[in-house]
C-alpha cells in the first residue's frame, strides 16, 4: 500500500507508534515498522520527526537522523520511498539461487520490467530483492504483499502476479 500523506496524518501514525511501543531508543525498529505498515514506506520527514520523539536521557548521547537513516535503509522490509499496491520480493540468497533462484528472478525482472528498488511507472508493482526468508527447503520463495510462494519456477511467476490484477 503506498499513500500520498500530509503532515497531520504522519504526525498521528508517529504519535500512535510512540504511545504503542514507548519512546525509548529500543523502541525505533518497531515504530518504524509502524510507519512502514501503515503507509507502505517511511517518508524521509518522518525520521526526524520520530528523532525529536526518542527520549535520550544518558548525557552526552544524542540521536541524529543519519542514524534512523541507517536503521530504516538497513533491514529490507522497510522502503524510504513511496511503492506500488504490490510489493514483490524475491530471496537472492544461495539456497535459493542454487534451486532455480536465477532464473526465476530474470523472468521477474522481465515480465516486470523493473529492477530492483523500482516501481512500475503505473504504481502497480515494486520490485524488491531480500535475503533468506527463512524458508529454504522450499525455495525458490518469492513474497507477493504478504502472500509466500515456494518451489516458484519462471513458468509459474506470470500465474502468480496473475492473481494481483
Ligand atoms: S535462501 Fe531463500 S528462503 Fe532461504
């Protein structure tokens, strides 16, 4: 899901993540996945809004945004930019690549025409690339919105996304 938000909505989804998860520091991977839920990305206002929320009571230690920037461009399942209405992911990693995972993510980028990160010019699809889901005796997996596939070959990708139209 990926939404156009004004400042009062950001401010409200930030507010209700801080009352949810508290305002403390160990409390910034979930309120950012609050955000990412609930808007489909993490617009860049919205770190240093969270920055300026996050109690730091230790003197001499401070939060800055290049550091909720590191956080937020470091796991995956997080975009700081806006996706399409689906979001697909495929596993990159070698148990998957070793069972058929390369050719199932050509025929992704193909049937596609995106790479990974980008975003069909029709706001459909966003393309993304993931390391193991935890999943490898099935592979090769790819993640449609919440939806798993395994044992995915190149045939079935066209079925797949088939059911997202
Ligand atoms: S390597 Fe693909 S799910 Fe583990």
């Amino acid at each position: 899901m990926s939404l156009e938000v004004s400042e009062n909505q950001l401010d409200a989804i930030i507010r209700a993540a801080i009352e949810k998860h508290g305002d403390q520091r160990d409390a910034l991977i979930p309120i950012l996945g609050e955000i990412n839920q609930a808007l489909g990305y993490i617009p860049g206002e919205a770190l240093g809004k969270i920055r300026r929320c996050i109690n730091t009571p230790e003197e001499g230690l401070f939060l800055a945004d290049s550091h909720l920037y590191s956080i937020a461009s470091f796991y995956h399942m997080y975009s700081l930019k806006p996706v399409g209405r689906h979001i697909v992911r495929y596993c990159e990693s070698a148990p998957c690549h070793v069972v058929g995972g390369r050719q199932v993510i050509q025929r992704l980028h193909d049937f596609l025409g995106l790479a990974p990160g980008e975003t069909s010019a029709d706001g459909r699809w966003t393309l993304f690339q993931t390391s193991c889901l935890g999943i490898c005796s099935v592979g090769p997996v790819i993640v449609v919105d919440d939806d798993i596939y395994g044992h995915v070959t190149p045939q079935r990708v066209s079925f797949i996304l088939a059911k997202y139209r």
